[in-house]
C-alpha cells in the first residue's frame, strides 16, 4: 500500500501501511500557512470568507471558494466584520447577529477529519452546524445528502464505507427522535463491525431551550439509546472538547473492531459566538490495528503445518483487497481449502482453493478467521420442539480463532453468539496478523508437507470444478418459469455486466446465493457482505451509500432487492435520484416476508394445524401487490415493471444499464420465485 | 388369426396404459394443487427447484423416501397423516415426480459459458 498523503486516499484501513500519516481532508496540511494554528489562521481569515458570503450566492461557495478566501482580509473585509452593519448599535447587533459561531469551528474540525459526504435528515437540534456546512463550508467534504430516515442515513454510511475500503462517513441525527430513528441502522453497523462517526443534535441547558418541541427533541444523555451498541461516545461541553473528541471518535470507530461511535453536539455550543483562546485541532494518526501474539502465532503455523487436513474459515476479515491477497498467500502456501461465510469479501470464489461448507466436516485443523460465529461453524442446531444441536466439525478437530470479537466489551445485546472454547484463541484483526502467520507457516513446513502441496492442489482443483458443475446444473431448474427463477435473475445479469467493473451491493444469500455461485467475483469491493444485525430496512440504503463510494471510481453498482427490505425506508430512491448516485437495483420482488412464511409454516406444521389457506396472514405483500415500478418513478427513479416472464428480463435490463450509464440510477421491478 | 389377436391385445393395452396416464395426471393435477395450498413452493420453489430447500423435481427416488422425508425430515418441519394423508402425499408426490425436465445445459448459453 503506499502512502496517504498527498494521493486521493481510497484505503483507510491503517493495517499495512509502511508510514505514519495523517488525514489532511480537503483542506490538506499542505495549504495551512507553516507555523499557524489552523484556528488562529481561519479567525483572521474568516473575514474574507464573511465578505465571499455576503458578495455570492451560497451555492457559488463552493470549497475553492472558500479555500481561496482564507488570505489576509483586506481593510474593507475587516471594517465590515468589525463594525456592526449599518443602522444597528453594538448593543443590539451583539443581540441579533452571530460573527464567529462555533459550528464553523466544527466545520473545520469534520473537514479535517477528511469526511466526504455527511448523510443527514435535517433537524433545529443542529441547525447551526447545517448552515455552517453549507455556507462557511461550501458544502463540499463534506456535502450533505439529503434522507428522508435516519434508518436510510445510517444504512447508507454502513454501505459507503465497506464499499470505500473503510472509509466512515458522518451521520448528522437529530437529537432525540432522529438518534431513536437511527437505531436500529447502528444496530446493524455494530454487528457488522461498520465504522461511522454518527453527531446527533441535543440542548443541554434548560433554561436556553425554545418552549414545546425543542424541549421534546432534548434528553439528559442523549447517546444513552444508542450506547449498547456504540464503541463510544461523548458529550462535549467546549469546542475544545468537541475538536478532541472528534478525533477520539474517528480512531475508535477506525480501531478494529470497527463500529460506529457517537458526538453530542449541544445546540448552544454550535450556535453561540466563540469567544477566548481559539480552539485547535489535534489531528489524528490512526491507530494500528492489534496484531496476534508472535508466539501463538508460532504455534498456529505448527498446528497448521503438520496437520492433515487444515481449513480456513473466513467472515469479517478483509478490509480491503489486501486482506484478500494476504489469504490467498496463506491458503495458497498451505494448500488449505477456504470456507468464505462472506460477512466480507475475503476470497475469489473462482480460486480452486475455494470451497464448500462441507469441508469443515474433515478437517483436523481448522482455522478461523474474524468468525462472526464460531460455535455455529462448527456445531448445527435443529429447529425442532427441543432444539438439539450436533457438531459437525470432527470431534477431535482443533481449532485455532483468530479475530477480535474479545475485544468487543458490550453485553446487553448478544450479537456475540454462542461461546465456544478454541483450543487457540488469539486475539488481533486477522488482516493484520495473516502475514505473521503466513510468514511463520512457511518457516516452518517441512519438505514433505510442502511434497504433498501438488497432489492437494490437484485435489482441490477437482473439488472447485465439480462445485462450480454442480452450480451451473442447479440453475438450469425453473430457468423458464414464471415468476422468474432467481438463478435466471442472477444469469441474466451477469450477461450485461461480466465484461465491465462491477460491484455486487446487496448479499446474495436469500437469493440461493447465486452471485458466489454463477458470478467471478475476486476483487475485495465485488461484494459488499451482509447487514451485520440482519435489521430489515439495510438493504436499500447501504446499496446506495455503497454505490455513492464507486461512483467515483466509476464502477457499476449493482443492487438486487428483496421488497421487504425496500418498504422500509424506500425515500432512498429519491436521495439517490436527488444525489445522482448511479446504480442498477433489481428486485427480488417474492411478493412477501418469504423468511416469515416459512417460519408460520414450522410452526403450523409442527402444531399439526397445517398451513392451507392461512399463510399469507401477516406475511404477503400482495392483494394489492405494490407497484415497486411507480414508486420508484415516483422518487424521481428510472423504472420499468413489474417484469415476470423470464424473456422480458434481459432487454429490461440492458435499457436499465444505458440509464445507469448517464449517471442515473435505474430501477426494474422483476417478480421472482421465492429464494 | 394371431395377427387379429396381438392387434387386439396391442389395442387393449394402449387403451389401458392411455386410462392409467388420465389416472396419473389426474392425480397430479390434484397433488399440484396441494402443492400450491400447502405451500410446498415456498421452500422448494414453484417448480420443485429448490431454494431454501433441497429440490425435489423431477423427482428420481421412490415414493416411501419422498413420505419419509415430508414425514420424518431432519431439517424440513414435520407434516404428519393429520395435515397431510397418504393419499394425499402421493398425490403431491405424482406431482413433482412428472414435473418435466429443464432445457439442457447446452441449450442454456447463460450457464454453458460460464
Ligand atoms: C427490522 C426487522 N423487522 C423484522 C424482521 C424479521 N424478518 C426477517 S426476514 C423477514 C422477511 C423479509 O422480507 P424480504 O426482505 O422481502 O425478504 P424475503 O424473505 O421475502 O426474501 C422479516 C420480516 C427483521 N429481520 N428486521
Ligand atoms: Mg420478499
């Protein structure tokens, strides 16, 4: 990885990078006169941008703009900062007007933090920082994007920064019912281990807030509803305050593990004039990330080595392309079938070393890596009146856990799953600690071990094709029934978009899984991984947030959507029409809470009063089946539907894509079998 | 004279084999229906092809393996007789297994390429 500065950063995992740095936001360190703090050069700066202010329309200022005014004010510039405006008295100027609020220092702060975009659902709780962004900013990094739900607002950082290789967004939540609003989004993006930095609007003095609402929208803590699911979070009392904790929440959301962390923002402290020693901005070098213990590691690449047959296991683990590249190195020198459970990314799935859940059964060591689930990996509970459980990993098989999920310290929510002893348990982000392990596995594989690797590959190979076979035969079933197969859905697709830069934004796995199954996909940012807390509602807006992410790197988004999802927060086809975020949603429109009717059904089965005539109760969306086509040309979207023959789809799409191609996202609405 | 006869019993046949094809559908127009109002589908998809569960058409394996698994799955929920008669199972059961075959891979571009 090379270095941060100075080169548009498109990498913000901090694992393996060779240097120190520092985030320079768009204001980079380099602008900043040599020898001035950046308060001190802005307070005698901000007079020109007062005169920018008042001599343009606000939508002129534009970052530039605003960068450009930062030179010595002229005489002019600062009689007109200095003196009240004309027919007003001192007195009653300090009353009405503001020079200096302390939002703009806030601005400041964000812009150094190097946040492209904040997602937001306006809010007085933080009135005084919306008009700084938008004017003393300019409204560029940060730019506000406009949602109509703080579930969207969250869900669309969740999504930018997995597609962003770990780069956060802030999220601006009113206080009290925005914060409450949002969540269950956080929820997600805790589980999911989804850095963001979430500000939320809040009036601590009493005596200050306006009568009525301003009184409801305030809390005595606001973070509170959502701590349990928080790294951190802080109420800052001063600008001071709110610089460093500002820079305190980036590098907790940013330390492995990654979760969103939450900054207070009192309405008072954003809207009152700044007065006495200028504030500072302290900056941020990121924190490493924790590595493995170099002599468990040792013992690992022992264990690893002189077993038999060795598996790896993978969930959240690559950050980045280079999280993937390292598990290849690994799994490569060992010969070691890879099981991707894909909470990310982690591995091509057309690399032969690819392979099936079935593995884990044979295995005598098995190597886990940031497993959201380690208990569930290696035992099956079933569904039945009494639920027993059988393990499906050998009974003498060894397995060694590598990840973080120790160091997570929150309790009341139990996203942690069920405790299972590893034999090797070694705490540290597995990115991190691969080269380590993989460095001390060839160390110490023997000549014999590393003899057998040609006929394990052959082995392997074999085993890929078959898989991939088997595959391509499954899809063949239904391929021409209506409502369409999801098998065909996925082919179909692929047809359009195989020969482009793609990027999958929604997980497969209700849909048969059939992108990993159909689809090549083996860079990191091809698939975007699941939702974390499984919190309906994710869906669409972490789509669009990821598709904002490859918009500047010119990819193709795609989004496959289930409709459940998109009834909860379907407004985000308007942000992302309003934003001009481009993006290819298709739906997997089963006309229902699919998940649920199963479950109505094992339960009616089960209480032997079967299921005829009683299954949609609760669970359709049907009778009437919503138009998805109008809604979403009712939010200013491209779309076509409800498309339910199998040879509609394909020139459906492809008139899709050519929207898409201009910059637009598009939307078709395509009736699907159930999974 | 033999002629007549093995015309006769060739006749005999086909009308025989054509009243038991009208008995198999339709039993399999029934199970089909119970197919849809059990729900069947919505774990096995419309036409049997599976999702999130196994696919079960066509069908290959016989009958008392079909009730075997609707009756005493390890995974899928349990229908028992008072949901689900025996007659009523080998009606579904006809069903799936005269589901016809999918088109060839050969004849599927979208997969054969891959
Ligand atoms: C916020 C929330 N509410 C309810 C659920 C329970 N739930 C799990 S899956 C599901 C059905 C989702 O429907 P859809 O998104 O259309 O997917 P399908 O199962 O139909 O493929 C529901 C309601 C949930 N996970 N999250
Ligand atoms: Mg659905």
């Amino acid at each position: 990885m090379q270095g941060w500065i100075g080169k548009p950063v498109r990498t913000f995992y901090a694992g393996d990078s060779a240097q120190p740095f520092s985030l320079g936001g768009n204001m980079a360190k380099e602008d900043r006169p040599e020898g001035v703090n950046r308060r001190e050069f802005l307070t005698t700066a901000s007079a020109g941008v007062a005169a920018a202010a008042l001599a343009k329309p606000a939508a002129a200022q534009d970052a530039s703009a605003r960068m450009a005014a930062a030179t010595p004010p002229s005489a002019a510039m600062e009689a007109m900062e200095n003196d009240p405006p004309e027919g007003y008295s001192a007195a009653e100027a300090s009353e009405y007007f503001v020079k200096h609020p302390g939002s703009d220092f806030m601005v400041d702060v964000i812009k150094d933090l190097d946040f492209e975009y904040i997602t937001t659902n306006p809010g007085s709780s933080f009135r005084g920082i919306h008009e700084s962004i938008v004017n003393y900013g300019g409204n560029a990094s940060p730019e506000l994007l406009t949602c109509p739900h703080e579930e969207q607002a969250i869900a669309m950082a969740h999504g930018y920064t997995k597609a962003a290789g770990g780069k956060p967004l802030a999220v601006l939540c009113h206080g009290t019912v925005g914060l409450q609003h949002a969540s269950m989004a956080m929820y997600n993006a805790w589980c999911d281990r989804a850095p963001m930095v979430v500000l939320g609007g809040n009036h601590y003095d009493a005596t200050e807030r306006r009568t009525g609402v301003e009184w409801s929208h305030s809390a005595q803590d606001a973070a509170r509803v959502v701590r349990d699911y928080t790294k951190w979070d802080d109420t800052p009392m001063s600008l001071q305050h709110f610089s460093e904790s500002m820079a305190r929440a980036y590098k907790i959301a940013m330390t492995p593990p990654m979760g969103p962390t939450v900054v207070i923002i009192d309405g008072h402290l954003q809207e009152a004039e700044m007065h006495g020693t200028p504030p500072t901005i302290p900056g941020v070098a990121p924190t490493r990330p924790p590595q493995g213990d170099i002599t468990a590691l040792e013992e690992a690449a022992r264990w690893l080595t002189e077993a038999e047959s060795p598996v790896i296991v993978v969930d959240l683990m690559a950050h980045d392309q280079d999280g993937v590249d390292a598990l290849i190195e690994l799994a490569e020198a060992l010969q070691a079938p890879v099981v991707n459970q894909s909470g990310r990314m982690n591995f091509p799935n057309n690399h032969y070393l690819s392979q099936g859940a079935g593995v884990v059964a044979q295995a005598d060591v098995i190597l886990g890596l940031e497993l959201y689930d380690t208990w569930g990996t290696l035992n099956t509970l079933r569904d039945r009146v009494h639920r027993d459980h059988q393990r499906i990993a050998r009974p003498d098989a060894r397995v060694i856990d590598i990840g973080v999920k120790d160091l997570f310290t929150k309790s009341n929510y139990q996203s942690f799953q069920r405790y299972n002893r590893a034999d090797l348990s070694i705490a540290g982000d597995a990115q991190a600690t691969l080269p380590t392990l993989t460095e001390q596995v060839r160390r110490q594989m023997s000549s014999a071990r590393q003899a057998s690797n040609a006929s394990r590959e052959a082995r392997w190979r074999s085993a890929h094709d078959q898989a991939k076979a088997a595959s391509r035969d499954a899809a063949r079933y239904a391929w021409d029934a209506s409502p369409i197969s999801t098998a065909r859905l996925y082919a179909e697709l692929w047809q359009l978009i195989k020969d482009r830069d793609w990027a999958l934004v929604s997980d497969d796995s209700q849909q048969s899984r059939w992108a990993r199954r159909l689809w090549t996909i083996d860079r990191h940012y091809q698939h975007i991984g699941r939702s974390g807390g499984a919190g309906l509602g994710y869906g669409a807006p972490s789509a669009v947030g990821a598709a904002l992410a490859h918009r500047a790197e010119g990819r193709l988004p795609i989004n496959v959507q289930r409709d459940g999802d998109l009834m909860y927060v379907p407004g985000v086809l308007w942000t992302a029409a309003h934003h001009e975020i481009p993006l290819l949603t298709v739906t997997h429109n089963n006309r229902g809470y699919h998940q649920e009717f199963m479950h109505l059904q094992r339960m009616a089965a089960r209480r032997q009063r079967g299921i005829d005539g009683s299954s949609h109760v609760g669970n359709e969306l049907n009778n009437p089946a919503p138009d998805f086509a109008k809604i979403a040309s009712g939010m200013g979207v491209w779309s076509e539907g409800p498309i339910t023959e199998p040879g509609d789809l394909r020139a459906a799409l492809s008139r899709a894509l050519d929207v898409v191609d201009q910059g637009e996202p598009a939307f078709v609405d395509c009736v699907c079998q159930p999974r | 004279m033999k002629t007549t006869k093995t015309l006769l019993s060739i006749f005999t046949a086909l009308l025989l084999a054509q009243a038991g094809s009208a008995v198999a559908q339709d039993t399999a127009d029934e199970g089909r229906e119970l197919y849809m109002a059990n729900q069947c589908w919505q774990c096995h998809g419309f036409e049997g092809q599976g999702g999130a569960a196994v696919r079960i058409a066509p069908t290959v394996y016989p009958f008392e393996a079909f009730a075997q698994f609707v009756r005493h799955s390890n995974l899928m929920p349990a229908y028992s007789p008072n949901v689900l008669s025996d007659e009523q199972l080998r009606q579904i059961f006809e069903y799936v297994r005269t589901m016809p075959e999918p088109p060839a891979l050969e004849d599927i571009p979208e997969l054969s390429d891959l």
